[in-house]
C-alpha cells in the first residue's frame, strides 16, 4: 500500500510547477543578483519579477517584502528588528502562550536580555481573547506578536481586533501568518498590521523560503550584517531558486484557496465521521475551536492511549501524522499549545494531529481512519 500523508502543516510537497520555476536558476541563469554583469542583471532582474508577483498576490508593495530563509527567520526579524531598534526605549512585549516556538524562544532571548513578557492565556477551545491582549498592554509595550492560526490545533485568532487595538494605541503588530497562508484570504495592506510572517515549504514550495512583510510606516532595525541586499535589511545573497519556487506557489496555490478549503473541509468531516461510526462520539476529542478553524488541521486526543504509541503505530501501518509538539532527546513533549489550553492530562498526552493536503482522496482518508480506529481499540484493550 502507498504511504499516506497526513502531515502538510509540517511541510508539504514541492509543487511540479514550482519545480519546473526553480530549474532554470540552478543551471543556466545561476548569476548573483549583485553582480553588474549580464548575468547577475538577469538574476536581479527576475529578482524584482518575482517580488512584484508576490507583492500583487498578497496586496503590498513591493518594497514591503523581505525575503528570508524562512518562517523562523522571519519571525525572528520582526521580534528583534523592532524590540532592538525601539526608539523610545520601550522593553516590554506581549505574545501569546501558544505560539509557535520560533516566537517563544526569541521572546526568552529577549527576557534574559533585560526585555520583559506578558503571555496572553488562551482558552480551552485556545482562542485568544482581545480583553486579555488588552490587559497586557503597557506604557513601555513596543510590541504585540501572535500567530494567525495555530499549527496544533488550527485555531484562528482574531488578528483584525488586536491589529485595531494595536493601532489604536500605537504598538506595532506582528502577526506568524506561517498556517494562514494559503488557507484564509490575506490582504496585507487592508489588515491593520505591521509586519507579517511567512514561509513557501506550507503552500507547496520549497523549504528554506520565506518573506517578512513589513509595512512602509514600520522601522525595522536589521539583524544580519555584511551586505547591502533586501534594501540593506538583510544582508546575504539571495536565494534565488526558492525565491523563484516560493513565488511560483504563491502564484499556483493562491488561486486554489477556496477549492483546497473546500476539499480539506471534506475530508476533515468525513475521517471524524468514520472515527465516530468506529469508537463512538466518546471515544476520542477534538482539540480547537469548533467554529474559527482552519480545515486542513485536525488535532485529536484518543485518552488512554499515548501520543507516542499510537504515532509509532500509525508509522507502521504507513500513515504519516504528527503530535505537533518538539522532539527532545528522542522524546515526544507533551504540547504546549494543549497545556496552556488547560486540557486535562489523559486528552494532552494523547493527542495527535492529522493535517491535509491537496494530495489526500477520500479514499486515503478513509484508510487513515480505519487505521486508526483498528490501532486504538487494539490497545485500549489489551
């Protein structure tokens, strides 16, 4: 039997269109965008063809797009860009406690440093509330970072209200929209936001793209040195091959959006109702909001079975899922997201996430489930 993927809000395949994008500049137009020859022109030149595209899909400017190596990179950037080059001597920022760790651990960077950090709660659907952001606003906060959907859980957080908030009281906002693009409509220059995150390997681009938008009103204090690339925001040559790929993705996937919304919402409806025709409605729980989330993630927690067991299971039976969590010497952590959801014990240390793809059919789904139903009554009854 193939193996069957459930694991593209870990990454997803490359696109064959946007591998077609990427060849030429491994071979014939390989020339270093900031070389004056008629090679690096030709890199430069595709250079500018490839920002405008994505520029134009995503509703900004040009000249608001910095391109990086990727999502934690970017989110890196923003949180140091802004936090290291505050003009008022603002320390303080405000996140949330279930943010991807690429915000997490540059924010306990920042706090040994001498910054200081509020985490936002969430609830037990992990939504984040706009009156607790509100709360944990100060004179001296700089900046507000959260995630616009939570790759655990899916959650989608109510980024206009905080970005409202934001403006309001003059704190640039940052938004990881790593698990929003692709899957929820982003017009950057119409959301009230600052700088946002963004990455090609979760909308079937290569790995090792990403962009950071950051607005035109928005200083941004560099954090690579050593050359004048990116509007002298980020030194280092550019990637051409995975800007090219990423550009291609977002030209390709974009104007999917709303059929791959629909697909993913198919398959997620229909693998929780084999589950239910197989363990009953008791018999397992999905972790998330049950209204504001993405279709793609489906994170599940089947009590009294282990997170780890049933993912070595599942791996055998050759279906790929995830626990959404780090892996730690060889070890799977208990979620951070699920425990700052305040989920009881038995639900966090079981919990395991299915995400789709545009490669899943109805039929692997329903493999998937079967599985899984099989794996889990064999082991709740031994």
């Amino acid at each position: 039997m193939e193996p069957i993927y459930l694991d593209h809000a870990a990454t997803t395949p490359v696109h064959a269109d946007v591998w077609e994008a990427m060849l030429p500049f491994y071979t014939t137009n390989y020339g270093n965008p900031s070389s004056t020859h008629s090679f690096g022109r030709a890199a430069r030149t595709a250079l500018n063809r490839f920002r405008d595209s994505m520029a134009k899909s995503l509703g900004c400017l040009p000249g608001e797009l910095i391109f990086t190596s990727g999502g934690t990179e970017s989110n890196n950037m923003a949180i140091f860009g802004i936090m290291h080059g505050d003009q008022a001597g603002r320390k303080h920022i405000v996140t949330s406690a279930i943010e991807h760790h690429a915000v997490l651990h540059p924010c306990e960077r920042l706090e040994s440093l001498g910054f200081e950090v509020t985490y936002v709660p969430v609830g037990s659907d992990g939504l984040i509330q706009i009156e607790d952001v509100e709360a944990a606003i100060r004179p001296d906060t700089a900046l507000i970072s959260m995630m616009y959907v939570n790759n655990e859980v899916g959650t989608i957080q109510p980024i206009e209200q905080i970005g409202r908030l934001a403006q309001k009281l003059g704190i640039t906002f940052h938004v990881d929209a790593v698990q929003a693009l692709g899957k929820i409509s982003l017009n950057l220059a119409e959301l009230p936001v600052d700088l946002v995150s963004l990455s090609a390997h979760k909308i079937y681009g290569p790995k090792g793209a990403g962009a950071l938008y950051v607005s035109k009103h928005t200083k941004l204090l560099p954090h690579v040195f050593g050359g004048s690339q990116e509007r002298k925001r980020r030194a280092g040559t550019e990637n051409i091959p995975a800007i090219a790929g990423f550009a291609k993705a977002v030209e390709t996937i974009l104007p999917l959006q709303e059929r791959n919304y629909t697909q993913a919402s198919r398959l997620r409806e229909h693998m929780i109702s084999i589950l239910e025709q197989q363990l009953g409605c008791e018999g397992f729980v999905i972790n998330g909001h049950k209204a504001w989330h993405v279709p793609h993630i489906l994170n599940i927690s089947f009590p009294g079975v282990s997170t780890e067991t049933l993912l070595m299971n599942l791996d055998l039976e050759g279906v790929a899922a995830a626990s959404g969590s780090a892996c730690t010497s060889g070890s799977l952590e208990v979620s951070h997201v699920l425990q700052a959801m305040k989920l009881p014990e038995n639900v966090t240390h079981s919990a395991v996430r299915f995400s789709f793809g545009m490669g899943n059919s109805k039929e692997q789904i329903e493999t998937a489930a079967q599985k899984v139903a099989t794996i889990i009554e064999r082991l709740r009854n031994k």
